[in-house]
C-alpha cells in the first residue's frame, strides 16, 4: 500500500475557537475517535463546519486526555483502551484462560496433535509472510515426515516450528536480551548470508523497511548504538508487573516495539510474533498454542502494514496496531472453534456409523486415523497401524469411498493418497 501521509503536528494548527464549544463538532469527534480513524481518512468523512484540520486538533485533544504513554529510550509511544476493545478482550479472556473453547472434549493425544497442527500453521503462514515460496502443502509434509529442508524457505519454516518448541519450554522465563538473541539464532538458523548475525544485533544502519516494487521507505530503525539500551529497557517495561496492563495489550505492545526497534538485519517480524505467542502463554493464555495468528494476519496483509503505518503517521500512536492485532486474534480464535466443532461433528458421525453397524471397527479405526491425521495418507501407512496387510486395508478403503466417507486426495508416486470425506452418501 502507499505510505499514508503524516497527520499534521497540532502545534502547526491554528483550530476555530469555537469548534470547542460547538456541540456537533464534538460528537463528530467523540464518533470519529471511536472509530479511531488517521488524518488520511478522515479525508473521506464529513468534517463540519470547521474543516478537517480544526476537528482533527479536537479528536488529539481528547485522545491525549485519555491516553497511555510508554517511553522506551528515545520512543515514545501511546495507546487509548477503547471502549470497543473490552468486549473482544473479554471474550479473548474467556476463550484462552478460562477453558471454555470446546478443546476441553478431546483426550490428551488430540490436544498434543492439534497443538503440533496449529504449530506448522503458524510457523509456515509467519515465513510465508517474510517470503517463504514453499507451498503449505509441501511444508507440512516436510515437518510431519521429518524431512529435511531443501531450501532456504523450508530451513525458514522449520526454523519458525523449532522457535514456537522453544517458546512452550520456556514460558517460566523473563524476558532478556539473552532470550531475544537465543530466539532469533533460531529462527534465522542457516538463512542468513552471513551467519555471524545469527543470535546477534545488527552493527550498522544499512537496513530500512521498504517496498519491494516502488522502493518507497517504510520505516527507518533506530540506530544500531540503541538497540542494547532500548532492548534492555523493553525486557523492564515487560517484566514490570507494578502498573497492570492487560496481558493482550502488552503483548502486542512488545510485537509492536521488537518490530520498530528491528534490532536483527533479518527475521525481526517473525522473533516480534513469536514474542507474542511466548508472552501471551507465560501470561496464562495457554490455548494461545492451539491458534494460527499469523495464519490471519497473512490472509489480511494489508492490515497488518496499514496499522504499523497508521502508527508512524501519527506520532507512535499504537491504538491502530493494537486493534488490528485484536480483530486478528479474534478470527483465529473464530476460526479454530469452527475447526473444532467440525471435528467433534466427524466423530459423532463416526460413531453413529459404528453404532448402526455400516461399518466394521477396523474401519472405524481407518476413518479416525484418516479424520486425526494432519495430512492424506496411503494404505501402507494405514497398514502399519493396524497390523493387518495393505491389500486388507486397500479392500477398506475401497468400501469407505463408495459409502462417501473416503475419498483420495492425491498421487504420491506410485501411491494413492487418502484423507476423510467428511459426509457420506444420502
């Protein structure tokens, strides 16, 4: 997208007197802070009677009356709680902490296994959005079978999955310099072009965030003689439990700052992501390890870079990165529910095929592999889980995709591919 222009600087605004104490321009106001629109859209909307500028100053007046600071060295920067936050955080808390996503129904096995599923989203959709070309697909089969990485893209993927195992062992600790380098030597492991940069911060100033076709200029990080105070007085702002804020709040402040401070010449967006996920489960969002964020984010791109911009334009306001960021967990949350109510669906209806007698237990036991398995399966593999022979499991097989519970999925080789149908036939 093109970089919005900055919003003005207020001591450069001469404001009508009188939009202080004209009722309609302080409604305009309050709505439009509400909806926390930037100086480049309000453009689009309908400023009153005294102009753009004269209600832009009004909207900053207010929202400096009720926002948060939070300086980190040389940056400053601030955030409103918006009235429209609570709800979603409330449901968040309710979703992550308390227990009442229905993952509650699936054995410890399933939990393992839909942890590790949501695990390879996330570390494939986080690499693709840095420029992985391997397809999901592709991507998956190499973390399931353990193959490994032809490329850098696949090494970047498996690095993001080996970075997400090393933030579930190490909820327990705080946050330090040392753990930030220690994570990203992960997660840039044999990617870079010189390796020396591997857990390390950058020395130079030869990097800026840019637009790969125009070349336009993003973001200027700050100078590499900061990275060491800024990162040391960030590790004390997100250690600091004496002024509460809201752990979903504080974790993306923590993405946010990572990100702008970008203290690594490569892999800054994934360790700023990864840093939300290890900070938000230390918090006690544990479920957090069952969702995809980055999943979200990558299908709404745009978002995501519109709101670090957003923040730039107008003074290090995070108020437009924090609701993105909300409205992303709030469609992987959505989104693993749906998953889980259709897999609680396929195992009623698994059961009630076995129940009325439509199939055999050795075919029931081929439809739940089928239905817990990540990916399609072929009758060999089927096969090594039985202990019956492959043309045995062939001849199931065969019968499960007339009745419509099978069907194949795709050629590997020689061999058939298989993955559940979901329904059967009327």
């Amino acid at each position: 997208m093109k970089r919005p222009k900055n919003a003005p600087d207020l001591s450069q605004i001469r404001p009508s007197p009188e939009i202080l104490f004209d009722p309609n321009s302080m409604d305009l106001a309050r709505n439009y802070n509400e909806k926390y629109l930037h100086w480049y859209k309000l453009q689009y909307y309908d400023c009153g009677h005294y102009g753009r500028e004269s209600l832009w100053y009004l909207m900053k007046i207010m929202r400096l009356n009720t926002c948060k600071k939070v300086n980190i060295g040389d940056l400053s920067i601030s955030y409103n709680l918006l009235d429209r936050f609570q709800k979603p955080l409330h449901q968040i808390d309710m979703a992550l902490s308390t227990g009442l996503l229905p993952i509650n129904g699936f054995d410890d096995k399933k939990k393992m296994m839909l942890s590790i599923s949501s695990m390879m989203e996330e570390s494939i959709a986080s690499s693709q959005m840095e420029g992985a070309a391997t397809t999901t697909k592709v991507a998956k089969k190499m973390l399931r079978d353990k193959i490994d990485p032809k490329n850098r893209s696949e090494r970047m993927i498996l690095n993001n999955y080996r970075a997400m195992e090393f933030i579930r062992s190490n909820l327990d600790r705080e946050l330090s310099q040392e753990f930030i380098r220690e994570l990203h030597g992960i997660v840039t492991h044999d990617t870079l072009e010189d390796p020396g940069y591997e857990g390390n911060f950058r020395k130079d100033n030869s990097i800026a965030v840019r637009d790969i076709l125009t070349g336009e200029t993003y973001h200027e990080p700050v100078s590499y003689e900061l990275i060491d105070p800024m990162i040391d007085g960030l590790c004390r702002f997100v250690n600091d439990e004496s002024d509460y804020i809201h752990p979903i709040i504080k974790g993306i402040l923590l993405h946010f700052i990572v990100a702008y401070i970008h203290p690594f010449m490569d892999g800054n967006g994934r360790v700023s992501r990864s840093l939300f996920y290890w900070y938000t489960m230390r918090e006690g969002y544990s479920v957090m390890e069952y969702l995809s964020i980055s999943k979200a984010i990558k299908e709404h791109k745009g978002g995501y870079e519109e709101a670090y911009q957003l923040c730039e334009t107008d003074g290090n306001d995070v108020t437009y990165f924090i609701d993105y960021n909300i409205r992303m967990v709030m469609l992987s949350i959505e989104i693993f529910t749906n998953y889980l109510r259709e897999k609680i669906d396929e195992r009623r209806h698994v059961r009630d095929l076995t129940d009325a007698g439509d199939i055999t237990q050795r075919q029931t036991d081929i439809l739940v592999s089928l239905m817990n398995s990540d990916g399609p399966q072929s009758v060999y593999e089927l096969a090594s889980k039985s202990g019956v022979s492959p043309q045995t499991i062939r001849n199931d097989v065969n019968l499960l995709i007339g009745k419509g519970y099978v069907k194949e999925s795709s050629k590997e080789g020689h061999k058939h591919m298989y993955s559940y149908a979901r329904k059967g036939k009327k």
